[in-house]
C-alpha cells in the first residue's frame, strides 16, 4: 500500500486544482452547448456506447480507484476517515450498480467522447477526494453535513426513480414527471446530486469534497436549464410555476 500510495500522492494533490478549472470552463460551456446524452443526444458526436455501458463504465472509477486509494490513504482506519468513504461508496455503489441495472435498455446511447471526459474526470476526482480524508473530530458540520447528504441521495433516487417509472411497459417517448419533487422543479435528481456533495463537503472540510461540489453545480446547473427549457418546448401544457432546479426561484 505505501508504494501505491507514493505513486498515487501527485494526482491527489494536483486533482482538486484540475477539477476547479474543469468547473469553470464547463460551466459557462454548457449554457451553450448541452452535453450530447439522454434527451440531448444528437448527431455528429461520434460512436457510441449503450447507455449502460457508458454509465458502468464512466462510473467505475468513483467505486474501485476510490476504494484503492481509500485503503492507501495513511490516515484510513480512524473513525472520520472510514465514515466519510463510506458515505462516498453509498452514493456510487449505487450510481454504479443499482442505478445502471435498472436503465431501460432502449435507453440513448452515449458518445465515446461524453465517457472518455467523464472516465478521465471520475479518476482524478476519486483519487484527490479519497486521499484527502482526513481525521478530525466528530462535529457539527460533520453531523450537518451527513444529515443533508443522506437526504439528499434520498431525493436523487426517488427522483431517478419516478423517471424510470413514468412509462409503462412497452411505452417510449416522453411524459412530464408530476410525483415528488418534480412538483416544483424540472431537475430535482440535479438538486439531489449537488446537495448530496455539498454535504459531503460539509463533513469533509476538504479542498478535493469543496471542488467536486462546486464542479457538481457547474456541471448539472445548465443541464437543468436546458431541460426546463425542453420540456417547455416540448409540452405546451408544462407547469408555468415550476422552475428548473431551485423551487420557487429558478
């Protein structure tokens, strides 16, 4: 584990700064151009992956290198560290595993390029987040931000959830969601996933859990606008009160 852990360090250390800069460009990028997968699939983006492949695939670093670099991490095996991997195993054993397995298979599928970025993104994300944890005391952020994660994963399940289920067997095409949370926004499993990280960052008080939230945001933010927007374009009868990602507000 230790001579994992010395070739492993510089990634860790450098990986928090890339991802900063990656939430940056992709932020203002993707108010532009939205990320060809899902409803925003569209021609000339290359190859293609099934879309449970690409989610299994692109994913897979967020569980295993994780994992690897959790266990190398000198600090693993005090309380703070163990919990807080943990939680971060919860959330992607599920995006992994659970969340892949229920896709539809007609499910769009996904360029080569659109995987490649995340496969490249999830590796230095999991190798800084993993080897950044470390002890401190058990806490009122920590407690806070735990609280907020869980119940934010709660909301991105339920919501992927009632997606999956808004068609009956041997139906395609779209229907407008109308169950949970949906009530009040177009993207509530976006909400999810960022509150999720946010709270994450909370409890970590790391550089590495701050810049994966923040990256989140920049990331799902203009994912949300654009479907809002979609589903306005597509359904004249769409909820006038309900917003893109924040309730009542945008």
């Amino acid at each position: 584990m230790q001579s994992f852990w010395s070739f492993i360090e510089p990634l860790v250390l450098i990986a928090p700064k890339v991802v900063l800069a990656a939430g940056a460009i992709v932020f203002p990028l993707l108010f532009v151009i939205p990320a060809p997968y899902g409803r925003h699939t569209r021609k000339g983006w290359g190859p293609s992956l099934s879309a449970k492949v690409a989610w299994g695939v692109m994913e897979s670093p967020s569980v295993f290198l994780f994992a690897a670099v959790w266990l190398a991490n000198p600090h693993f095996g005090e309380p703070m560290v163990v919990a807080l991997g943990a939680l971060w195993l919860l959330h992607y054993g599920q995006r992994t595993f659970v969340f892949t397995s229920l896709m539809p298979k007609e499910g769009k599928p996904m360029p080569f390029v659109t995987v490649g970025m995340a496969l490249v993104f999830n590796v230095l994300n999991a190798s800084g987040n993993a080897g950044s944890l470390a002890s401190r005391p058990v806490d009122v952020p920590f407690v806070l931000g735990t609280l907020l994660f869980l119940f934010a994963m709660g909301l991105n399940v339920h919501s992927d959830h009632v997606l999956r289920t808004l068609r009956a067997p041997g139906e395609t095409g779209y229907k407008v969601p109308a169950r949970g949370a949906f009530r009040w926004v177009s993207a509530p499993n976006y909400l999810g996933e960022i509150l999720e990280w946010v709270g994450f960052a909370i409890a970590a008080q790391s550089l590495a859990a701050w810049a994966f939230a923040a990256f989140t945001f920049a990331n799902l933010a203009p994912r949300a606008r654009a479907n809002h927007r979609w589903y306005q374009q597509q359904f004249a009868d769409y909820p006038k009160a309900r917003r893109a990602l924040l309730p009542f507000l945008w």
